[in-house]
C-alpha cells in the first residue's frame, strides 16, 4: 500500500506525464493547423508515390529528402551553405513542430517538392534510356525552379497566412533572394533523387503522371499567391519562366527514342 508521500508523487509524475503529452498534441495540431496546405502536399506525395513507387520506397524516399533538406537549411542558418545565409525568426515557436532552429514543415515539403520533380522529370523522358545522374540533374534544376516562384514570395510571406518566419542576412538581387539560394536548391534536389536512386537501385516507379500534376499543383498555389499579394512582376517572370521549362520539356517527351542500331548507323 502506497504512503501519502508516494501517492503525491505519483499524482505529480503522472500529472507532468499528461501535460508533456498535451503539449506535444499540441504542438502537432498547431503545426498541421500553421500549414495545411504543406500537410495536404504531403499527403498527396505519399499516396501518389505509394501507387507510383511502392509504399517501402516511398519511405525510402521521405526518409532520405526528410533529413537531408534539414541538414542542408540547419547549415545554412549557420554557415550559408548552401542556401546562402538565413535566419528563422522563431515567431512560430510554441505553435508549430521546430527541429533545432528549423520548422519541421519547412524541411517536410523538400519531400513533396523533391518527388513532384523526379516525376515531371521520369515524365520528359519518358520511353528514353537516360543514365541515373541525368534524371537526378534534371529534377534537381526542376525543383530549382519551382523556388524561382515559392522564395520571393516566402519572403513576402508577413504579407499574406505564411507570417515573416525567416530572412537572409543580406538581400538577395533576385525579389529579395540570394542567387546562391537557387544554387542550393538545384544541389539539394539532385542529391534527393540521385540518393534514391542509389538506395534503389535505380527504381523508376511506374506511374509518375500524377506526380508530375502535383509539381504543377504546387506551382499553381505560389502564382495564387503572387497574384494576391499583387507582386505582378514576379507574377509575369515566373508564368513566362515556367511556360518556357514545359515547352522544353514537351519538346524532350516529343523526340523520338534512338532504336538499338541507330548509334551506329549514324557513326
């Protein structure tokens, strides 16, 4: 039987138990209630990538870009490597999920950002046998890309629900954006989906269609923004920048796959 002063401490174990609990659920509620539109892209990823990739390697793929993204904006907060330097305001502490310094959200959507490339990319070069590193360069400058229009916004983002939660250390030339920035972006989605790759074995998926419909979702969502915020500029460069990319790449998926001999018959 349990003394007075053992009881009282196990009410207060149990009662500090409880509130750690509460305030984890918390802070998960808050992260999904601060940024529901990066939850709903991540869902999106991984039912798209469970049908087009498998479940096992769809978590492959999230367990690889998860830290990897984090490792990369974690130095970047430190030393400018390779994003260029920035710092997180912190505003959200409390409110939403932080791993270190870095909103968990933040690095999350490299997972989705990452995937969305590897499939518009996969889609490009579909029938074509192209070698691992160029599918993984060419995602890697896709997914450069879609942060042509997501940064310069992010960076307005005390103008519209993402709230001021970073800035770079010096203004960048672009709308506000270092160019080392987008440098960093193409390295890190290269690194995503060649890591893959080699943790697969070069597995391609089968269905990479919708993903490719994601990468345009996303894209979609940031020109609403643009257009909200009423930076027209940055509007026009970022619709023209993009209509030209999917021209390119039509004009990739339209070419006709070399047949085996035909290497030779034009040596």
């Amino acid at each position: 039987m349990l003394s007075a002063c053992d009881r009282f401490v196990q009410s207060r174990h149990d009662e500090m138990l409880t509130c750690t609990t509460t305030s984890s659920m918390d802070l998960l509620v808050g992260t999904l209630v601060l940024r529901p539109y990066v939850f709903a892209f991540f869902v999106a990823f991984l039912l798209l990538g469970a049908r087009d990739l498998g479940w096992r390697r769809t978590f492959v793929f999230g367990g690889w870009v998860l830290p990897l993204a984090w490792a990369a904006e974690f130095l970047s907060t430190r030393v400018g490597v390779p994003f260029g330097l920035y710092h997180y305001t912190g505003s959200t502490r409390g409110q939403e999920i932080y791993l270190a310094n870095v909103p968990l959200m933040d690095s999350l959507s490299f997972t989705f950002l990452a995937y969305a490339s590897f499939c518009l990319a996969r889609v490009a070069f579909d029938g074509k046998a192209v070698a691992g590193w160029t599918l993984a360069l060419t995602s890697g400058v896709l997914m450069m890309l879609l942060d042509v229009v997501i940064d310069p916004i992010a960076v307005r983002g005390d103008r519209w629900f993402l709230g001021r939660i970073f800035y770079y250390q010096e203004e960048g030339v672009y709308f506000g954006v270092p160019l080392s920035n987008f440098v960093g972006w193409a390295l890190v989605g290269t690194a995503s989906v060649g890591g893959y790759w080699l943790l697969t074995r070069g597995a391609r998926g089968s269905r990479p269609a919708p993903g490719s419909a994601l990468y345009y979702a996303v894209l979609a969502f940031n020109f609403v923004v643009t257009a909200w915020i009423r930076e027209w500029v940055l509007l026009g460069l970022g619709v023209l920048l993009h209509v030209t990319t999917a021209a390119v790449l039509y004009a990739v998926h339209r070419r006709p796959a070399l047949r085996p001999g035909m290497e030779s018959q034009k040596a």
